[in-house]
C-alpha cells in the first residue's frame, strides 16, 4: 500500500493584488511555457486583470486545491444566481370595489350622446 504525502493547503494573501512575497515558491511564478490567458474583451480592465492573477496563480496548484477552489466558486456562483419565488399575486378581482358601483349600460350610451353631440362642429 503507497502512502501519500499531504501538503499543507496554500493560503492565498486576502490582498486585491497578490505579492510573490506573499506566496509559496511553487505557486508565485507561472510555468513561461503556458500562454497567457485569454480573457473576454467585453470584461472590465480591472476584472480582466484580476481574472489573469487568478489563473496565474492557480497554474502551479495541486490538483485537489484547484478542486477545492472550483467547488468554492461553484458555490458561491450557485448563491448569487438563485431567483427568488415572488409569492402568490393577488387576485385582480375587486379591484375597483372601493369605486362604487359601474355605471349602467343606459348611463354609458347617454354619456356617449353628449359627447357625440356636437361632433363634428361647424365652427370650425
């Protein structure tokens, strides 16, 4: 039976811009055979920076922390796209209620006469 070694999990500094300083040797410096990562031209300056260090940063992990870091998104992305339910609507029934009663079809058609009457106008 082969043992493994387990290495102590890579903390990244918390700052918006890493420092190699801040790093482990194996994860400050990307291997300069990769090319450099390719990043949607439609994406702010600054998020498209941030997006390139992220990955510069990722290309030396472990396999099992960018597992880690890949659920850590997947998490986070799966909270910030929940929709909330709007609950049931009201019903649109009775709305108008607290407008009394509707005007009856003979009240209309006068309205409509007096209206009409004067229509069109020879004054004009």
């Amino acid at each position: 039976m082969q043992q493994i070694a387990v290495q102590e999990p890579v903390t990244l500094p918390e700052a918006n811009t890493p420092t190699e300083a801040a790093m482990p040797a194996e994860i400050a410096a990307p291997p300069a055979a990769q090319p450099p990562a390719a990043v949607d031209p439609a994406v702010p300056a600054e998020v498209a920076a941030t997006i390139k260090v992220v990955l510069s940063l990722t290309r030396n992990m472990p396999a099992v922390y960018k597992a880690q870091l890949i659920s850590d998104l997947a998490t986070s992305l799966g909270k910030d796209l929940t929709v909330s339910v709007p609950g049931p609507r009201r019903s649109l029934r009775g709305i108008c209620a607290d407008l009394g009663p509707a005007p009856s079809a003979e009240e209309i058609d006068e309205a409509r006469r007096e209206a009409w009457s004067n229509f069109p106008r020879e004054d004009i």
